[in-house]
C-alpha cells in the first residue's frame, strides 16, 4: 500500500508493516500544514508587493479621480483669478478716478496671510502639495472678492453723492473776468517779488482792485478765517470736503465766519493787499488730500476753451508772482 512503512525482522526474517502512532500522525499532519502554511504567507507577501488587492486598486483610482477633479479646480480659479484682475482694473482706473477715489494698492489687494502656518494639517499626504496650492489660491480669491466687494460698497456710497461731490469740487474763478487787471504768477517757479530769488509758487495770482469781490468756487464750509499782516496775510481755508480744500489769501475784508456753510459763487472776502505781497491781488491755492495742486485744472465751470487756453498761456508765461 502506496505510503504504507515496514520494517525487517531478524527472528521472523521477514519485513513486516510498522503501524502509524497517533502521535506519529499528528506530527505528520502538524508538519505538513505548516509547511503549507508557510508557503501561503510567503505568497500572500509576494502578492501583495507586486499586485494591488482589488481594495487598493479602487481606492487608487478614487485619488487618481480627485487629483484630477483638483487640477480642475486649479484650471476655474486660475480662470476667476484672471477676471477678478481685470474688474480690480477697471476698479482702480475707471470707477475709482471717475470718483475721485484713491486706487487700492496692488500690495494690499493681494498680500497674503502672515502667522502661523493655515495649511500644516494639509501636510503628509500624498498630493500635499496639490491641497495645499489649491487651498491658498482659494483663501487668496476669497480675500480679494472682499476687498473688491468693500471697494464698490465704497465706490456705490460714492455715486449716491456724485451730485454733491460735483458742486463741492472747485470749478469756477475766485475772482469775476470783468473784475480782472490780469492773471499773473501762476502755479511753478516763479521770481518772488519781495525776496528776488527764484521760488515754488503754490497757487495762482488773480490781480484786481481792493474791495473786488471774491467768490467761493465750490459748496463747502469754512474752515479758517484768519486775520494777519504777516504771509499769506487775511486768509480764509474752505473745506469742500471729498479731500478738497481751498485758500484765499491777502484779503482786504471777510464776508463769512468759521463753521458758515457756503454754496459755489458765494461772496466770501474782498481782494486786498495784506501780509507778504507786492500790490492789490488774490492768492488762489486748491489743495487735494491736504496736497497742493495746479488751480489753473479747476477752472471747466465759467470758462469757454477759448478763455481757458487765454488763462494757461499768461499764467504759465508770468516770470513773477505778486507774494
């Protein structure tokens, strides 16, 4: 029998069959599961260092999925980050200067978040990287639609009080044509009549008799009216708001008081000859967010072209200003 064992036996001389023990048996089937056992672990271990378990291969495909529904993502905010710079644009230089708004800076539109690390438990992963760039892109979109949404919350507040802001803005003459000798010493360098030296010339010179009328160019209210023989001498400051402001100065007489709201045209002062001046005249100064700037581009109010072009060339031509 096929398995079966035997032995010899020297007295009988003859081979006779050896009869498996119980333990014997044990011993066998013990050896030869483990052997199989052990060939199965090795197998298993095999296996899996080279082949995916149909579990890893979904899950595999799931991230292969997610990467690219990511890159997706990146692609429409790189798409929306295109369109919301061209709305920070036009922001900035149409809706902004139509208003008199200051542009918003590139660096505060699109700085970034500073402290501690936002993205640390984005970290570790396989496509960490990929997370981790789609998420700052998306907090920075999200800080620039709120810096944009608060601009044209400012830009709306602005329009509504376009009307007031367009009566406010200095765009008239202080002093009447008929009343003018000439306009000399306008904004620039300019020889001071006193001192003989060249110097900067903050306003423009409106030369007329003492006790012309001068007028406000603008809605606003007083701000300064103060009396004096020394520098710009009698000088009245209106506030027009919207950042305007503007002097008058070598005055001969005050026609309001501080705190006296006034409407463009109104008679404030008399021209007269006070403080640091050379002869009858009205120092005219326009001041933008507390800057000086050229009066002769406030004038579009009472002007024709032809006025206007007449005004330019003798302020501009006037090598000496009157204070």
């Amino acid at each position: 029998m096929a398995g079966s064992k035997y032995k010899y036996n020297l007295k009988t001389l003859s081979y006779e069959r050896i009869e498996p023990t119980f333990k014997g048996r044990s011993l066998q089937i013990l050896s030869f599961v483990s052997t199989g056992g052990v060939f199965a672990v090795f197998f298993i271990i095999l296996t899996y260092m080279f082949f995916d378990s149909p579990k890893e291969k979904i899950l595999k495909r799931e991230n292969e999925q997610l990467r690219l529904q990511f890159e997706l993502v990146n692609k429409k905010m790189n798409e929306i980050s295109a369109v919301m710079d061209d709305i920070q644009s036009r922001d900035n230089n149409i809706y902004r200067v139509i208003f008199e708004a200051e542009p918003i800076p590139e660096n505060v539109r699109k700085a970034g978040f500073g402290g501690i690390n936002r993205y640390k438990h984005l970290e570790g992963n396989d496509n960490s990287e990929l997370l981790i760039k789609t998420q700052k892109s998306l907090d920075q979109l999200k800080k620039q639609l709120y810096i944009q949404s608060k601009s044209f919350d400012e830009v709306f507040g602005l329009a509504k009080d376009k009307e007031k802001m367009l009566a406010s803005i200095p765009s008239i003459q202080p002093v009447s044509n008929m009343d003018l000798k000439k306009a000399a010493g306008g904004y620039g360098m300019r020889m001071h009549p006193i001192l003989k030296i060249p110097k900067f010339h903050y306003g423009m010179d409106f030369t007329a008799n003492v006790g012309t009328e001068v007028y406000t160019t603008g809605d606003g209210v007083v701000k300064e009216v103060e009396g004096s023989q020394r520098g710009y001498g009698n000088k009245i400051i209106i506030d027009h708001g919207f950042g305007y402001q503007t002097l008058y100065a070598h005055l001969s007489a005050f026609n309001v008081r501080e705190g006296q709201k006034v409407k463009r045209g109104d008679v404030i002062a008399q021209v007269g000859n006070t403080g640091f001046s050379s002869g009858p005249h009205l120092h005219y100064e326009v001041l933008k967010n507390d800057k000086k700037v050229n009066p002769i581009n406030f004038y579009f109010n009472d002007l024709s072209p032809e006025e206007y072009d007449r005004l330019i060339e003798i302020s501009s031509t006037a090598s000496q200003s009157f204070d």
